[in-house]
C-alpha cells in the first residue's frame, strides 16, 4: 500500500513468505510506510553479506528511514542491518505491534502494547550490550556502552511497573466480566482472520454502523451491542483480526480482548470464502490455531462462510466442505452457515445456528425474530 505522506522503507522478505508479500505490504501501508523496494532473502531469521551490501548501496540513494524484515531476524541480524544501513529495523512482531499502539481503544490495551513491544526489545538491547563489550559498538546511533546499559535497566524497571499496574487493571476486569457471566446474556464474539468481514456481520445484525475496510486492523478494540433473538438477548462482540502465525508477544499484547473471546458463550468464526481454497485452509488453520493458544476452542462455534456474493454456487460447496473438514479435524462442535454482509443473505440462518448450537431455540428456527433497527434484514 503506498502513501505519499508514508516513511520511506525498504522491505526484505524471505522468499518462503513471497505469498505473503501483499499481506506484508498492505501491513506495513497501515503501519504508516511507503515501501519503495522489496528485496527477498533466503532465510527468514538472518541476511547473507552479498544482499547486505547491495542493500546498502541503494540505500545510499533511496535514503529508507527504516528496513522491514518481514521475518524473525535474530538480534545480531537486526544488529548488523542497523550497523552497515544506519536506519532502523523493523521485524514483523515490531511492525504489528506498531499498528496495534496507533489504534490501541483502552488504557489496558495499551499498557499491555508497551509491554508486548519492550519484551520484543529487549533481546536486541542485549544484542547491543554484548557487542559493545567486544568493541564493536558503532559511534553513530547515539549511546555507548554505559548509555546502552542504562536504557537496559529503565526498559526493566518500566516492565515491572507495567505488570504491577496490568495487574491492578485486571482486578477491576475481572469484576466487570464475573458481572457478564452473572447477567446471563447470551455473549458472542465475533472473531475470524483480518478483513473477513466480521464488522459488517457486527453491523448488518445489530445495526450499528462501525467502520469496515478493506485494510487489515481496521478494528483493534472489541465492541458490544445487545440485540433480542428468539426472545434471547443476545450480546454480539465485535474483535480485533487474527493474522498468521501470530507471535506469542502478540497474543498476549491482546489479552484483555482475547479473554472476552474465552468466556464467551459462542464463538461466530467469520471465514471470507471469496478467496482461494488455499488461503480459506491457512486462514481457517491460523483462526483455529489462536483459538486453542487462548484456550477458546472448546466453545460451540458457528461458522459464518462470508462473502457467498462473490461466490458461485459450486464452488461454494467446496469451500463449504473443506471449512467443515477443517472444523471436523479440529474436534470443533460447530455449523457452517453460508452469508454476505453485503446482501445480508444467510443472517437469518446465522442468528438460527447460534441460538439452536447453544440450545436456547431448538427446532423453532423459524422463529426469528428482528434484531436491531434494520428489522429487514431478518
Ligand atoms: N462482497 C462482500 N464484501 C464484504 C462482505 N463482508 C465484508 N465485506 C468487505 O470486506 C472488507 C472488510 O470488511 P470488515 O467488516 O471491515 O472486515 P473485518 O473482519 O471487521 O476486518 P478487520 O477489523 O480489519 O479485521 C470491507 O471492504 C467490506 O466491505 C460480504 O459479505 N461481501
Ligand atoms: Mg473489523
């Protein structure tokens, strides 16, 4: 994604994420860069010396103010880019982890942020301290030996302070969320790959009107809204997106929405089957695979196949099967319900499977009743 008001940046991708290059592309377009070269490597925790050079020689002219290395490099690698390129280097963790601070709706998320982004530093911060005291330790970027050992001890205090006050904002989660259970509204988090369509799902059935976008994270804070089905009130979550081989530090950045997804009554797995079977089988994998690190995979799902207007009736029917042979081959209790956002086509049988999956309506599928103020759709 370019913008003109963008950072200039260089993007290294490994050449077994080349697939990836647009999602890479399009994150880093949200993250505020405008990537004006693309350089692919072999690996995907370090760069040989041969693609440093050549990097280095056209950085000369473009002037990048930072690299991203759309990969894991390890510390000496981002050590050594920094040293010969003179710019930062961002890696994916870090680069998620940016947008995540751009957009985080809460005190707690960002806190939690903080965190997630000074654990991810810290590695290379000891990368920093090992080299200086071999000598190795570059004038140009700022501090030297002592300065490096000094940011080392303010980021580790700050990660003490950060837990201490994480943990006191948790206590008052926790009552807010036993107040939840108590209520006995039905809750539904709606959750599913970036840009699957899970806010214009959230939209079309209770009525709201949050954003939605093409881009991915166009929602980084969870929402709620109430709406009345088949005499249940049922509360529907919208959530942030899962993305691929989500990183640990990520998944814990989150936790406070990924603790509503947990305790949650149902599970509305928002899959865009517009898309090729390869990708809705590493979508679905990389849904199923945050699910179970958040131990939420236990919870009935309904699966909403999204998208079916941009899908023929054939190739729907694959699709449908290969999202029942994943689910089946996760152990999942669930059912697949074909819909659009756009023409509201299935809503009725979505709001019919959730309430029948957690048997709150049984065979009185019916029995719909209008949800939010846009009663036309059901
Ligand atoms: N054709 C079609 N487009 C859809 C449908 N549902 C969503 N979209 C489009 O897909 C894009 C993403 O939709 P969102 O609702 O923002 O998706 P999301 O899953 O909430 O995305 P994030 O919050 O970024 O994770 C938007 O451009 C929507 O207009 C659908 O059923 N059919
Ligand atoms: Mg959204």
């Amino acid at each position: 994604m370019k913008s003109s008001l963008g950072e200039k940046a260089y993007m290294i991708i490994p050449r077994s994420l080349l697939d990836h290059l647009e999602e890479a592309s399009v994150l880093a377009g949200v993250a505020g860069y405008d990537i004006v070269r693309v350089w692919r490597t072999r690996y995907t925790w370090r760069v040989g010396r041969g693609l440093v050079d050549a990097i280095a020689r056209e950085a000369e002219k473009d002037k990048p103010s930072t690299i991203i290395f759309y990969g894991d490099p390890k510390p000496s690698t981002v050590f050594t880019l920094t040293k010969t390129m003179k710019v930062r280097v961002v890696d994916r963790v870090a680069l998620i982890l940016e947008i995540f601070a751009k957009h985080a709706g809460s005190r707690e998320a960002l806190l939690q942020i903080e965190m997630a982004r000074i654990k991810h530093e810290l590695p290379l911060v000891r990368e920093w301290i090992r080299r200086s005291k071999l000598g190795e330790l570059p004038g140009f970027l700022g501090p030297g030996g002592y300065a490096i050992d000094s940011y080392y001890k303010h980021l580790t205090s700050r990660l003490s302070k950060l837990r201490r006050e994480l943990r006191e904002l948790r206590k008052v989660r926790s009552v807010r969320l036993k107040a939840r259970r108590e209520s006995g509204m039905i809750h539904v988090a709606i959750v599913g790959y970036a840009s699957a369509g899970k806010t214009s799902l959230f939209n079309a059935i209770t009525g709201e009107s949050r954003r939605v976008g093409e881009e991915y994270f166009t929602t980084l804070h969870p929402k709620h809204k109430a709406v009345q089905v088949n005499g249940v009130k049922i509360v529907f979550i919208d959530t942030v997106g899962f993305i691929r081989d989500v990183p640990p530090e990520i998944v814990e950045a989150f936790h406070s929405v990924l603790e509503e997804i947990r305790i949650s009554d149902v599970i509305m797995f928002v899959v865009d089957v517009s898309e090729s079977d390869n990708i809705v089988r590493e979508k679905v994998a990389a849904g199923i695979e945050t699910l179970a690190k958040i131990e939420a995979l236990g919870l009935p799902m309904v699966i909403a196949a999204n998208k079916i207007d941009k899908v023929d009736g054939e190739a729907l029917d694959s699709k449908v099967k290969l999202l029942e042979s994943a689910a089946l081959s996760a152990g999942l209790k669930f059912r697949v319900v074909p819909t659009s956002a756009l023409d509201y086509r299935g809503l009725k049988e979505l709001l019919s499977a959730i309430t029948s999956i957690i048997g709150c309506s049984g065979a009185r599928e019916e029995m719909v009743e209008p949800g939010g103020p846009r009663e036309r759709i059901f």
